[in-house]
C-alpha cells in the first residue's frame, strides 16, 4: 500500500513567540505478505496457524512559513525564531517485521468449545508529526505484543443462554506514548516509553428467556504493569497506563417486536468502570495488527488501551 497526505494547518502559541503555517507531505508505503492454514487433527480438534511479513516506510518533509506565508527569519527571539530549522527538513522511518499466531481449539460438544493461542503484533512506529524544532524531528520504533490467551464458548438451554469467557497475558516492549513534557517546549514528541505486562480475564454471556427479549452482560478486569521505563520519558516504574480500567462491566436489555411490515427493538445498555486512570502529562492511542488480533475481530476496535482487539 502506498499513500500520500498533508498536514495543513496554522499553529498558534502567542506564549512562547509561535505563530506559523505548515504544510508537509508525508509519503507513507507498507508491503506485506500473509498466510493462515488450519488443520484438522481430529474430528474435534483443530490447530490454526498465521504467518505475515510487513515492511513499512514513511517519509516527512516539513514546511514552515509565518502566519502571512513570507519566510520566517529565524532571527532570535523574533516569532517562529525556533521552527525556521525546520522549513526543508526531512525525516524517515522504515522497518520490517515479522508475525505469527498459533493456535488449538477442542470442541467437547457441540455447546462446549475450548481454546489457547500465543499470537505477535505491532503497532508501527514512525516520525514525530508535530515538532516545534529540528531537534523534535525525529522517528520513534515500533511498539511490540506477544499475547497468551486460553479460553472458552459455550450455548446451553436450547442455545437460549451463551458464556464466553478468556484468560489473557500480554506482553508489550517499547510502549509508545506522546510525551507533552520534553526537555525544550512545547512538545509532542512519540517516544517508546518501556514494557509492560497486562494480566485479564473477560467474562460474557446472554440470555433469551423467551423469543425477542434478551438480557446481555460483560465484566472483565486488566492489572498494567510496567517492566521497563525509558528513564528520558520522566514515567515512574509504578505508574498506571493512562485510559485503563482495573475494572469494567456491561449489562444491556432488549425487546425485538414484529410489527408485521418491519420490527421495533427498544434496548437499554449500561457501563460501569473503576480505577479508571488519566494521565495528564501524556496520552497513549495504539492499534493492534493483523496477528496480535486474532480471530474474533477487527483491529479497529481495541480491546484496551494498548492494542489488544475484541475477537467475535
């Protein structure tokens, strides 16, 4: 896949003498190749595995101009006297990597099925998009998860009632935060902040007592810790990863009601969370990709704050 962009957009900061025009394309291209094989052991058991290579590159060339478009000086103390190093500069990343996912399912009956897989993701990594000197210009690495998980699916009742439930471990290296606070400011530089383990179970489950009326709930639970700090990041080894709930729950009712020429479904959802943390002086948002996932859903909707994605 190869793509282009631009990031235009005038940037004020009257503070701290900043008043200027970007204008930077960015250049972005990322090959991969991928299998999945499944084999079929018995009649109940199966093992599924997953390759995939990915090469990424991105390019930044950074443009800088004063507010009213002339060129900027960069006389000191004179406004954008810090971003006139930047007009022409141009900064890379590039790198290649390789995924896998293994995994073992058992079917005890057709209500009862178990599973465990180990799968390897990433989240790539590329070039500060937002300096406000030339020493901000730089390219940060990838972030990293290996993830262990067994679980369960089951229907009983008729496949009225339904219970999935997972016990996972993931293990991150080079974390990337978007650090506010940098030696020099502003600053909103990505760096590779360290590693972390994340505990978890999650527990789900629904009910349809009678047709059309379904009773739904989750509850699961994370314990963040990090292993290993980037001491440049200012971040303390017993630090809360920022947009993480020790604790969350769900409940939802609903009613589908045929009206004959189409269905009404009034529905009521609730969501309960705890030790929710925020972290002021930085913000974290990361994807998982392709094998980190696995196979019960898509990549674009985490299933916590550092990558881990629902599976359907």
């Amino acid at each position: 896949m190869i793509s282009s962009s631009y990031i235009r957009q005038r940037v004020e900061f009257p503070t701290v003498l900043l008043d200027f025009l970007t204008d930077d394309p960015i250049s972005s291209t990322s090959k991969s190749v991928f299998g999945h094989a499944e084999f079929h052991l018995g009649p109940d058991l199966n093992v599924i595995g997953g390759l995939r290579y990915t090469n990424d590159r991105k390019t930044y060339e950074f443009s800088r101009r004063n507010a009213d478009g002339s060129a900027i000086s960069g006389v000191p103390l004179t406004t954008n006297f810090t971003v006139a190093g930047l007009n022409g500069l141009s900064s890379t990343f590039s790198g290649d990597r390789v995924d896998y996912r293994i995994g073992l399912n058992y079917r005890f009956s057709n209500a009862l099925m178990t599973y465990a897989q180990v799968s390897t993701g990433f989240k790539g990594g590329g070039v500060n998009p937002r300096p406000y000197n030339a020493a901000q210009a730089q390219s940060f690495g990838p972030e990293t998860l290996t993830t262990y998980e067994v679980g369960f699916k089951s229907d009983f009742l008729n496949r009225r009632a339904r219970l999935n439930g997972a016990v996972f471990l993931n293990k991150y290296n080079d974390i990337q935060l978007s650090l506010l606070a940098c030696p020099d400011s502003p600053c909103a530089l990505p760096a590779n902040a360290g590693d972390a383990d994340v505990f978890g179970f999650e527990l789900e489950g629904n009910l349809q007592p009678v047709d059309g009326l379904t009773f739904s709930g989750t509850v699961g639970y994370l314990d963040f810790d990090y292993t290993r700090i980037n001491p440049a990041t200012g971040i303390s080894k017993d630090a809360v990863a920022p947009f993480v709930s020790r604790w969350t729950s769900s409940a939802s009712v609903e009613y589908a009601h045929d009206l004959g020429s189409g269905r009404i479904t009034p529905a009521w959802t609730g969501l309960i969370t705890r030790a929710f943390s925020s972290m002021p002086t930085m913000a974290l948002a990361a994807t998982c990709r392709d094998a980190a996932c696995s196979t019960r859903g898509s990549c674009t909707k985490p299933r916590i704050a550092y990558g881990r994605s629902r599976q359907a």
